[in-house]
C-alpha cells in the first residue's frame, strides 16, 4: 500500500510491534503474565486506528477489529478460569485467539509495509 506516513501511522506500528514482542515472549514463556502488556498495547492500537477516517486506518480495520475480538474474548477466557487456572480447554481456545491476532498482526504490517 503507498501511503504517506503520518505520525498516527507511526504510533499506530509502534503499538503493533509492542503487541508482537509482547506475544512472541509470551510464545517462548508461556507467562500468561504478558497479556497485561498486550491489553495495554491493544487499547494505544483502538485509541489510534478507531473511528478514524484515514484511509490507511480504513483499510486495515478488517484486521484491527480481528485483533481487538480475539483480544477481547482471550479475557473473557480468563475471567472464566478457577484462580487464573488455565484448564486444556481454555488453553486450547487461548492459543486459537492468540493465533488470530498473530495473522492480523502479520497482515498489518505487511499493508503497512513493515515488512
């Protein structure tokens, strides 16, 4: 995609790759501890990309709202587990969510021409 980019832009790819480190550490660890991170890294990326008429924020919102879904329902998995106690189940659905988030990161950044 050409584009000009803007400072928005360049926020908007800083949060992408924070939540990326965030979610290759928590790949490697297994430190459930890392969605603190994440949540803080979706919500710079909401902050940015919603509702803005950029057109660059517009293309790539199929994906943003890919991540800010997956991200929301990894929550409400964790909320439902007995003392942070990740059963199989949970995991299972953790991991389909964490995957989800992985391609649109990937897609994003690919629009964006990070890489």
């Amino acid at each position: 995609m050409e584009h000009q980019a803007t400072a928005d832009h360049l926020a908007f790819l800083q949060q992408l790759a924070r939540l990326n480190a965030a979610m290759a550490e928590l790949f490697n660890s297994g430190n459930f501890a890392l969605f603190t991170e994440m949540n803080g890294a979706v919500k710079e990326l909401y902050a940015i990309q919603h509702g803005s008429d950029d057109e660059v924020f517009k293309a790539i919102d199929p994906d943003c709202e890919v991540i800010y879904e997956n991200f929301d329902m990894i929550i409400a998995v964790l909320r439902t587990t007995e003392d942070g106690v990740i059963d199989s189940g949970a995991g299972k659905a953790i991991d389909k969510f964490l995957h989800n988030i992985d391609e649109s990161v990937i897609n994003i950044a690919s629009m964006l021409g990070a890489i």
